[in-house]
C-alpha cells in the first residue's frame, strides 16, 4: 500500500493478481485470505484502513474532523475493560461494551470558510455573527425566511479570486465572459439568496405543514444532513464568505418545487427512512437505531424519488437496502445490526418450541453443559455423554389441514425446504424412503447469524439455539488442546486437495491457514468451515450427514463457486467402539446450515419410521440415504491417505447400513425418547395448537413472537 492506495493482493492459491475490491479470486474463486487479529499494533490491521475505495477524500476528512477528535491512529478506552479500540468502532472488541456517545462537533469546526451574519441585533444592538450547526441550521432558515418577508436583511457575497467567478450551485470556478455555469447550467447572476430563499421555504413550508414534533425534527435532521453536505462540498472546492443573506422574492426554481411537493407526501416513517439510508453512507449509528425501533424493515429498498430526494447519485440507486449500502460502504458494526433485525423481523412470524418455552429451553441448554466432558490423555477433545435426536411429534397429523399448515409455517424454513427438496432434490427424492418408510426430513428454522451451524447441530439434538454460544466454547477449545490430533489429519486431507489441483503450500502457509480456523471458533458470530463439522462430530462422538447443494449462487441466481459441505463426517480419531452409530442429519443452502429431523409416525399404522417394531422399547427408526439423487455415493471428508477406496467398508463400521428393497444404501436414524426437559417444551408447544384445534374461531388467530420470545396473547 502506498500513498493511500492499496496494491493489488496476490492470491496465495493460484498467484493471480486480483484488484483490491475483490473479495474471491478471479481465477480460482478462492477467498481472500483474512487478515488475522493480534496483539500488534500497526495499521494494516485496522480493518477501516484497509477500505481505501470507500473512504472519503483527503479534503472531505480535513472538513470532517476536528484536529482534537480525528486523529488517523486515535483510540478510545472502553470504561469496563478499559481496552484501546479504534476510533471507528462503535463497540469494545473485548467485552462489546457500546462506545460512549459523544455530541455531533459544531459546523464551527466544520465550514471554516463559511460565515453568516443576520442583522437581528442581540440585546444592545449589537450584531452578531452566528455559526451554522447541524442542530440550528434549520431555525436559521425559518428565521432567514421572516427576515425576508420583514425586509429586515440585507446580502453581501464577497468572491475571493477576482479572475473567475464561482457558481453558487456547484462551486466550479468558471471564467469571467461565461455567462452561466459550464457544469450546472446556473447563470451568472444567480445570486446566493435565490438558492437560501428556495431551500428555505421549502423547509419552513414542510415545517409548519405537520404539527406532531417527532416529524419535524426528524425531517429536520435529514434536511439538515443534505444541505450540510452541499455547504461542505462548496467549502471543499472554494472558500466563500457570505456577511448578511438577503432573499429576493423572486420564485424557486422548478426543481425545487418538485422536491418541495414529494416532501410534502412524505410519512414520519418515510423522514426516518431517509435519516437511515443516510446514517448508513456516513456511519450514524444513532439513525439506523431509529428506524428500526420505529419497525422500520431493512430490506426496504429506494425509489427514484427517494434518490432525488437524497440528492447524492454517487452513494444511492434506486432499489437499494440498508443491507446495500452497508456492504457498499463497509460498515461491518451496522451490517450485523442490520441482518440481527431482518433475523428478529423474520422470527416474529416463527414459533419454535424453544421460543415458545424459552425457560426450558434455558434449562435443556444447561443440561447441554453439564454433559459436555473432557477426555484425559492423548486426544483431550470435549465430548457429549448423552446420545439425544429430535423429531417432530406424530401429533401434528393430526390436526386438522389448516392448522398443519400453520404449524408449518411458524416452525420450518420455507426457502430451504423447497430449494433442498424441489430446486435440487437432494432430500426426499426416493419416493420409497418417503412413502413407504415415512423418512422424510423437515429443516427447521434457526437464526441467520453465523451460528447456525452450532444452532442446527443443536436443534437436530436436543430442539434448542447455542445462545449462550456453550457448544462453540467446547468446539475452539478441542481444536486448540486437541490440536496434536486434528492438525495432522486437516493438512493430510487439504493436501491431497490441493494436489488434485496441481499446487502445494509450504509449512508457513500451513499454520497461517490453522491459525484461521481457530480464530473463527473462537469468535461469536462468524461462519464455520468445514473442519468445524469435523470437530463436532467428535464433541457429538455421532456421524454427521450434511445434504447441501453442491454450488453457490448470487441473489441473482448465477453460479459463483462450488459448495464444498454435503457428504459424511465421522468421528475417526475416536475409537469406534467409544461411538454411537446414529446419525445427525444438517442441510446446507447459500451459506446457511439448517437442522434435518424426521417425524415419528404413529406405532398403530404399521408403516414409516414406525415399521420397526422389534427393539423392547419401541423404539422407532428413520432411514437416511447415503447417496445422491444419481445413485453415487456420499464424499466422505477427511479421510487419510489408506482409508481411500474403503468408503463402503468404513461407513459400516461407524453406521448402522442397510440396503432397501429398491437397492438404496441407507443408515438407520433411531429415534429414542426424548429426554424429561425436552418432552415437556414440545408438550407446551403443541398446546397451543391443541386449543385451536378444539376451538374453530381461533384457527385464524395467529401468535407472534417478539425477540423476548413471548406471545401476544401471554
């Protein structure tokens, strides 16, 4: 990096050169290597310092910032930790204590260059010169207006260079024979109070209009933002003096009374939607905070007349979200606001049983804990003493088809479930295990956080979330004591991957990439890989079946890399016999891990996971298929070297298989009964469907659920 631009950045796979703003490699699609957090301090760990493209120009962060607050390597001290964080971030790295908040500086600091005079004498008769604020720009213009209708005022702009005469509309200095703007067509004697006299009343217009104080202030502020961010621009290109406004009576221009007309027709809602697209382009944390607690929804997108409104073509388009221009502008602390309130917005229409008895599930969690060990001795890996696996209720056949369908609703992911089972067939494609053997999988719902991992490997169990991020504290501290055991069999496996590519990695390069995937179990909140699947399974000391798609796409459908997740991950550095053979079964759709559970079928049918009967304690069973929709089979991760081309042999080992009548392998899923704590939360859950089953009326009457987890009607 040098004077303020970053270098192209070499891809450590293929050596192509991509450009900074390149998240993949152009070539071979591979992520661009993260940059890893240590206790050293310099500025190529500072992740805002490694946003070039996105950060304002040197002469915009010289009108910004104070030389007192907005120094490039300034920090703030978090008040419980007391650790040192960058300036820019809004939360303590350490304890995610929140930054203190501190009032918007004065436009004083801001606009040097800018001074307005207003002949409204103080007490005495003297005349004073006021300094616009963010805070007070729009009182200056409501009073600039009464001034004008007073004829109280008198203007005076003086231009400092002589030579060239600068327009009042777009700063540009044009030579003196032009007689209007080459740039923005404004004519040469447009003086500075046509353009004050247009903005303000339209503003003092909009103001009046609406009573309720909410809606004035909150378009205050907006308007406000706007015209500090044209006064900035123009105090960036030249510097102009203005002593005393006078406003003529001359009428705005055409434009102006068309934005004048679309603010008349906007909502208090609209005002805080502006506000926040705003916050999200210049970092006002405060902004997005509003409109979301207004029940503002993130993934509402900008209209044309919304961008013109906003008058900054640069930043906005129309149909962008706040998600947009987070991404755009890479605000990473907004961005996680910003998908935790989509994931609340999408939650109020879920109802889980864990969400319906959020006390139990508390309780079921800490008896999560409590069974988590740790084995003494060479392989000191945490691990589970209790073998749980979820399903749904039989029950819910029978209800009635309405209220199924809204069962369905509130507990499933819709868009997995269709794109796992309709856009790919990638599960319940034998009509044999859906029929006849009653196998079929539902993905549940979970948060779209970067714990779902963790979250379906934990619903697919015991039917809870990893809240309280217990199953990732076990998961980075097996990788980190046990790493004698796992470091060894990852580099044997993504060694022979990449000499199917035709490269090799030095021992460096090794550790660099392990050191990655501690540091990502470690943090709360960021995606997995695979080597983490392999971990759980011997937390879980259980085989996990992963059934995902096997490419990536775009939003927009298009293919930008293959997914690396479906097939089977065993515990091999355990001892088989100190295993259990049944199977947790996870799907994988664009970035997201979903928990696959079966239904218990009723015992008197004699068919589906009911038609084995003959354990002592009926016991019942679900068939999960070991290869594809084509009849290969499942790729089995993380195999040495001499463990290839004995996959069948293996998988018998460490699974219950069977073949079916039609020629299917498949590993049996046995369905035991369900622990005290997690019988009573699904006997809670169903209750309420019970109710409205035995009452009609009520059948149309839906629960929803706030992020506390509790109904409407409680």
């Amino acid at each position: 990096m040098s004077d303020g631009v970053e270098s192209k950045w070499s891809c450590e796979f293929c050596t192509y050169e991509n450009f900074p703003a390149a998240k993949k490699c152009t070539m071979c699609f591979k992520w661009r290597a993260p940059h890893l957090i240590s206790d050293t301090i310099n500025e190529e760990q500072d992740i805002y310092k490694m946003a070039p493209l996105v950060s304002p120009p040197p002469s915009e962060l010289n009108i910004l910032c104070t030389t007192s607050s907005c120094g490039e390597n300034s920090k703030w001290a978090c008040e419980v930790c007391t650790y040192l964080n960058w300036s820019k971030t809004t939360k303590c790295v350490q304890c995610s204590n929140p930054k203190r908040k501190t009032s918007p500086p004065l436009l004083q600091t801001q606009l040097p260059g800018i001074t307005i005079n207003t002949s409204e004498g103080h007490p005495g008769g003297s005349t004073t010169p006021t300094r616009i604020s963010p805070g007070s720009m729009s009182n200056n213009i409501v009073s600039s207006k009464t001034s004008n209708n007073d004829n109280k005022s008198s203007t005076h702009v003086s231009v400092t260079n002589p030579t060239k005469w600068n327009c009042l509309t777009c700063t540009y200095e044009n030579w003196p024979r032009s007689l209007k703007c080459v740039i923005c067509g404004t004519p040469k004697d447009k003086s500075t109070g046509d353009i004050l006299e247009a903005v303000s009343s339209t503003r003092t217009e909009n103001v009046h209009r609406r009573s309720p104080s909410t809606s004035v202030s909150s378009r205050r502020g907006l308007g406000d933002r706007i015209e500090q961010h044209n006064y900035q621009a123009g105090a960036s290109a030249s510097s102009v003096t203005i002593s005393s406004v006078k406003q003529p009576s001359s009428p705005p221009m055409a434009r102006e009374k068309r934005l004048a007309m679309l603010r008349s027709k906007l909502r208090d809602s609209d005002w805080l939607w502006l506000n926040a697209c705003l916050g999200a382009v210049e970092g006002d944390m405060e902004a997005i905070h509003a409109f979301i607690a207004s029940g503002g929804h993130p993934s509402r997108q900008l209209t044309v007349q919304e961008v013109e409104l906003l008058d900054r073509p640069s930043a906005f388009q129309a149909g962008y979200t706040l998600v947009h221009l987070a991404i755009r502008f890479q605000r990473e602390d907004m961005l996680a606001i910003l998908l935790t309130a989509t994931d609340a917005a999408t939650k109020a229409t879920k109802r889980l049983p864990c969400m319906a008895c959020p006390d139990l599930a508390t309780d079921i969690r800490r008896q999560v804990v409590s069974s988590l060990r740790q084995r003494k001795g060479e392989f000191p890996c945490s691990f589970l003493t209790d073998c749980v696996t979820f399903s749904l209720p039989a029950e819910i056949e029978d209800f009635e088809r309405i209220i199924q369908e809204q069962l369905f609703d509130e507990i499933l992911d819709r868009d997995v479930q269709n794109e796992l089972e309709v856009e790919e067939a990638i599960i319940n494609w034998s009509i044999e295990l859906t029929d006849r053997l009653g196998s079929r999988l539902y993905a549940l719902w979970n948060r779209t956080a970067g714990d779902c991992l963790l979250d379906s490997v934990l619903q697919a169990t015991w039917g809870v979330f990893d809240l309280d991020n217990s199953l990732r504290r076990a998961l980075a501290d097996s990788l980190r004591e046990g790493v004698m055991n796992f470091y060894p069999r990852w580099k044997e496996y993504e060694s022979m991957q990449a000499e199917s590519l035709h490269f090799t990695l030095d021992e460096g390069q090794w550790q660099h990439d392990w050191a990655v995937l501690l540091s990502l179990a470690s943090q709360p909140g960021t995606s997995l890989e695979q080597t983490h699947i392999f971990a759980l399974a011997h937390i879980l000391r259980r085989p996990i079946i992963v059934y995902g798609v096997k490419y990536v796409k775009s939003f927009r459908g298009e293919t930008i890399g293959f997914a690396k997740f479906q097939g089977v991950y065993l515990p091999l550095l355990w001892d088989s016999s100190f295993c259990w053979k049944n199977p947790v079964a996870l799907g994988y759709t664009r970035g997201h891990f979903s928990a696959l559970v079966p239904m218990e079928m009723d015992m008197d049918d004699g068919v589906g996971a009911g038609a084995n009967t003959e354990s002592a304690d009926e016991e019942q069973v679900a068939y999960l298929p070991l290869v594809d929709c084509e009849g290969k089979l499942l790729q089995m991760h993380f195999l040495s070297g001499s463990e290839h081309g004995r996959e069948e042999m293996i998988l018998k080992e460490w699974l219950h298989c069977h073949k079916t009548k039609g020629g299917l392998l498949v590993a049996t899923q046995h369905l035991s009964k369900r622990p005290v704590a997690v019988k009573q939360m699904v006997d809670e859950w169903l209750d309420h469907y019970r109710r409205m089953q035995s009452q009609p009326s009520a059948i149309s009457i839906k629960s929803t659920f706030g992020s506390d987890g509790e109904s409407d009607d409680e």
